[in-house]
C-alpha cells in the first residue's frame, strides 16, 4: 500500500511541475494558451504575471509532496507523512476551487484532483494498517 501511495504521490507531484512549466515557462505557447483558454495574445500578456506566480505554487506544493515522500522513506515518518497529506491535501482544495470557480476547466480540474486524491486515501490506508 506504501508503494502506490508514493507512486501517485509522486504522479500528483509531476502533474504539478508540469503545471509549473507551463505557466511560468510556456505561457506565451499557442498549445499552453490553448489549455488555458487563453484567447488572443494581448490576454496572454495581461495574464502572464498571474500565470507566473500561479505556476510557482504548483512547484512549491509538488516539493512539498516531493520532500514528504523523502522524510517518511526516510524513516521520519511523522514529519513526512505531515507534509505528504499537508500537499496532496492543498493540491485537492485548490482543483476543487479550479472546478467549482471555472466549470469549463473540468478537465484539468480532474487532472489535478484525482492523483493526489488517490495518494490521500492510499496513505490513510498505509498508515493505518
């Protein structure tokens, strides 16, 4: 159970730097645009300091996962398993708020939510066990 619970922890963690490419790097990109909804590049440049930071946050909750994953393998397993569900557990608010904010996100809303959702559940067994 520990060994599927890392691996979609750590699926959760790679959606989430992939977001961060894509936002902080690829912005300006017809297919990230695309994704987005991004419609005209005036909009794209209006909404690149936004999209910037916002990609920041998927980085720094996939380290958050990332380094959990570490601690508790590591045998800290009160501190790592803390930061696991502290990420996994951010990663699913903030695809809930995508869903409920921008219902035509859906996608990538499930995208972002069913990883870390799975992790979640995977570790609460895991632990209890």
């Amino acid at each position: 159970m520990l060994l599927l619970t890392m691996i979609f922890g750590g699926l959760a963690a790679a959606i989430h730097i992939y977001i961060f490419v894509l936002a902080s790097a690829a912005w300006d990109c017809a297919s990230t645009r695309k994704a987005f909804g991004i419609r005209s590049d005036a909009e794209a440049a209006a909404t690149r300091p936004l999209a910037f930071n916002q990609g920041f946050y998927n980085l720094f909750l996939a380290l958050l996962v990332g380094l959990g994953m570490v601690l508790f393998l590591a045998g800290s397993s009160v501190a790592g398993a803390t930061l696991f569900f502290a990420g996994t557990g951010s990663m699913c608010a903030a695809a809930l708020v995508l869903l409920f904010s921008s219902p035509q996100l859906a996608r990538a809303a499930f995208t972002q939510l069913a990883a870390p959702t799975v992790g979640i559940i995977l570790g609460l067994f895991a632990l209890t066990s």
